[in-house]
C-alpha cells in the first residue's frame, strides 16, 4: 500500500511540472543578456534567420521613428500587464496575414525613454586595448637570452602563474610536462635558476612561490638606503611565523630591538607589494569600459534637486538594430501558392517556420525590454533618495521588485544580474541596490549596506595597536544606535575583507 502511496505522488509530482515553450526559453535567455550581449545575439539571429532584416533605409528609419515609445511620466503603478510570462503565441494557421506580420513584428530599437527629455544619448566610448599581464612578461623574457630549454621553462612558468602571480606549482611537475611534451630533460634546479630570473622581472616578485619568497625578493630588491631594509629582511628570513601571527613583543625581544626600530621594519615591509600579479590586472579590469544598460538622472524644473521634477530613465540600446521581417518574402509566399501543381508543401512549411521563429525574436525582444523597464522603473520609486541625491539606500530585496511587477523572483535575478545604471553620481550594478534591513533602535529601518558603512569606519579609525574585537565592535555600534549581534557584525566583518582583530594589530 506505501509503495503504491509513493508511486501515485510521483506520478501527481511529474504531472505537475511545468515545461517552458521555446518562445518562454528565448525570452529568458534575452533577457539574461546585457546590452552588448543583445547586440551580438541580434546579429547571429540576422545571420540565421533570412526573413528578419535590419531597417537601413532612411525612408525605414523615419517611418520607425514615427511612433515613438516616449511616455510623458514614469508609471510607478504594478508593472504592464503585457509583460506578463504567460509566453508568446505561436501561428498555427498556414494563411499568412503579412499585414499583421508588418504591423506587430517590427521592432524600432527605441531607446525606450520614460519622460520627456532631449537628454544626450548614451555616448560612444571606445575600450582602449592594453597588453596582459602575460605579454608584458614575455616580452620581457624574450629579452634574457634564454637557451631552448629555458625558454620552454619559462613557458610553462610564465602559463603556470596564478591571478596574484604567484608560481605554486611543484618544479618536477614542469620538469615532466616538457619532457612528456617536448622530449626535453630538464630538472627541478634548472626550473628554480629560470623562476628566479622571471622574479626579477617587472612586477618585481611575479612567480613567486608563496608571500614570504615574494617580500624577501622585493626587501632584497629595494633601495638601499630605505629606512628599516635591514631589520625587514631579517624579519621575513628568520622570524616569518612571528610576524604572520603579529607577535610583535616577541619579534622585539629576539632582535633586541625598540619598538621604534620595529615599526620602522614594519612599515617598509608594507611598501612591498603582496600581490604582484594582482595590481596590474586589477587596474585593466578597473579601465574596462562598462556600458550601462540604463541611464537615470532627476529632471528638475528650477535645477534643484529638491523641487518638483521627474526622474528620465532611458534603457541603452544604441547598437541594437531595427528589426522587421522582410516584405521581400511576401511575394514569394504569393508565389508558392499560386503553383499550376499546388504548393510545395517543404517549401511552404520553411518558410512558415522563419515566420513565426522571426516574430517570436522579435517579440521576445519587445517583451524583455518591458520587463527590463518594469524593473529599473520599480527599483526608481523604491530608491528615489539615493537616485536624487546619491546617499541614503533603502533596504529592499529581489521579493519587493517582484511583487510589485508582478513577476517571479528568479526573473528580476535575471534582470539585474550583470546588468549597470548609469547615474549623476556613478555607475552602478544593479545588485548594488538590492540589501537587507535592520531596524535601529529608534525604530527606523536601514540597510545593512550602511551599517557595514559604519563599521569599515570603526576599524579604520580603531587603536591599532589594541583592535576591537568583534564583541567590541558590535558594542560600538550600539552606541551608534545599531543593535547588531556579535555573530552578524563577524559576518560584516569578513565581507568587508577585514581580518580578525590580532591579525589587524600594527605597530604604531
């Protein structure tokens, strides 16, 4: 009886599942892509799709812009009902009404802008090329006269490094790739003679082995008369564990020296740079060019922030072409049709499939661009603070957006993931706006986003030579109105990539 119990909810279970059509998986996909990710997948449906085509006439372009999707104000209600994700229809008749193809299919690329504006559009900013961290060093390479066997070293070297640059591979494990690879012997002291030359290349320490090999390069390396060199260097040769664990009275006691003297090795130990390989592709990830998919500033009408206005957000589609399904094939279906012998059905049905898979592109796109605007608009209404004056976040979650748009969870995750507003004070991911909510003890609700504001104040402003322990710092906060648990202010802690509090102790 149980295991007819257990057959029969399996049954009701996979009965009740819900299968997702192709038009439903299209426009998830669509709109999962950012306005780059758009552009190009609009190409590649152009490139497979001969029905659809790019409006390129001027007489196209004018009559495209003849209907324009301007509205006169931002509608903060729930959400268009169009937007729902009930899916899109698919055509079953073989009767083709080209008028309705012409008519509902074209899409115009508007820029989708909400209020009235002659607000500049998104401007064209090209992403400068810069070399990688990997051509910089071969480069460099190229230029120590390496012998073939060391210049298949300093490959595998150079292929090996980690993204802060640090080379933690074993060296009988390069020494087997190139004889497994390449036929040629060498060994684990001939892999350590090329590490070392890569070392002294710039960023000064790059392949390392680990942090204590990195700073004892770049102390060996300094100049010579930097204050505290010395005593630094004999620190990190002989003392490493002491100095990891911040036992500073030890260090002092083992050298014999004040803790003036201390504090001055300390400070040149931390001119040198952990982390290589890190710098210089954080700063090429830093100057990559984001696009932002949405641009929202305050439109005031006697240029005060604080008087009557209305926000204008515009979604960027500026590289998005008008799309619209050629007329072109209208005569040739006529023709099809009007066969002495009949239609030819292989024909006919090909060219009804193009048809509906162009006006469900299309109509994906239209529907993701609503869904996109949907969301930017509630998310607006929801931060109308921080949009006009750049500071005061609300707390809000992906439920809030949700619930009032009508739409399931998973979805606005997939509109704000990846996604970037452009704003008079910067621009930001979409996610960045999305945080939880204390309530102080006033009563009044804040982000944690703020409340992780103010603790990165506390520990930058703590005695550094006693720091707060977490205990300490939730009881700071306290004072500051916030009741946050100890648990939930080490949780803070480490997402703001602050160490324990003896790991933060320094020498003052």
């Amino acid at each position: 009886m149980l295991r007819n119990q257990q057959n029969l909810g399996q049954r009701l279970q996979q009965g009740m599942q819900q299968k997702l059509s192709p038009q439903q998986l299209q426009y998830i996909k669509l709109l999962q892509l950012t306005t780059q990710g758009l552009e190009q997948r609009i190409k590649e449906e152009l490139e497979t799709n001969p029905i659809l085509e790019q409006l390129q006439s001027e007489e196209d372009w004018d009559r495209s812009d003849q209907e324009p999707l301007d509205s006169p104000e931002i509608d903060y209600s729930d959400g268009m009902t169009q937007s729902s994700e009930k899916g899109l229809e698919s055509l079953e008749e073989q009767k083709v009404d080209w008028d309705t193809y012409k008519d509902n299919t074209e899409y115009d690329g508007d820029s989708y802008t909400y209020a009235n504006s002659k607000h500049e559009e998104f401007g064209d900013m090209p992403d400068p090329y810069h070399s990688t961290l990997l051509e910089d060093l071969e480069q460099q390479v190229s230029l120590l006269n390496l012998a073939e066997d060391e210049q298949l070293i300093a490959d595998q070297i150079l292929g090996s490094l980690d993204e802060d640059g640090y080379f933690r591979r074993e060296a009988i494990a390069i020494a087997d790739n190139i004889a497994f690879n390449h036929g040629v012997y060498v060994d684990e002291e001939d892999v350590e003679v090329v590490r070392q030359k890569i070392q002294r290349l710039d960023p000064l320490g790059i392949a390392s082995k680990d942090l204590k090999d990195c700073l004892q390069i770049q102390l060996g390396h300094s100049d010579t008369d930097m204050p505290g060199k010395e005593l630094a260097l004999f620190i990190v040769k002989d003392a490493w564990s002491l100095f990891e664990k911040k036992h500073f009275e030890k260090i002092m006691s083992r050298f014999e020296v004040s803790e003036e003297e201390l504090k001055v090795a300390f400070n040149a130990i931390r001119r040198m740079d952990p982390k290589p390989g890190a710098v210089q592709n954080e700063d090429r990830h830093n100057n990559q060019y984001i696009d932002p998919d949405f641009e929202v500033y305050w439109q005031s009408k006697d240029h005060n922030a604080s008087s009557t206005g209305e926000f204008v957000i515009k979604l960027n589609q500026r590289n998005a072409p008008q799309l619209r399904i050629s007329p072109d094939y209208e005569g040739m279906w006529s023709n099809i049709k009007a066969k002495v012998d009949g239609p030819d059905p292989q024909t006919q049905q090909f060219l009804k499939t193009k048809l509906d898979s162009a006006q469900w592109f299309i109509e994906s796109i239209k529907q993701r661009q609503r869904t996109l605007m949907n969301t930017m608009k509630t998310i607006v209404a929801l931060q109308e603070d921080f949009f006009k004056y750049g500071e005061a976040l609300r707390p809000m979650i992906l439920k809030d957006i949700a619930e009032r748009i009508g739409m399931d969870i998973s979805t606005i995750s997939r509109v704000v993931n990846g996604k970037y507003v452009q704003t008079h004070s910067g621009v930001y991911e979409l996610k960045y706006f999305f945080n939880e909510g204390l309530v102080t003890e006033s009563g009044e609700e804040v982000s944690n986003r703020e409340i992780k504001n103010l603790l990165q104040k506390i520990i930058d402003y703590e005695d550094k030579k006693n720091p707060l322990s977490d205990q300490a710092l939730s009881d700071a906060l306290k004072q500051e109105g916030y009741v946050v648990a100890r648990r939930t202010v080490s949780k803070y802690r480490e997402q703001l990539n602050e160490p324990v509090a003896r790991l933060r102790k320094q020498i003052i």
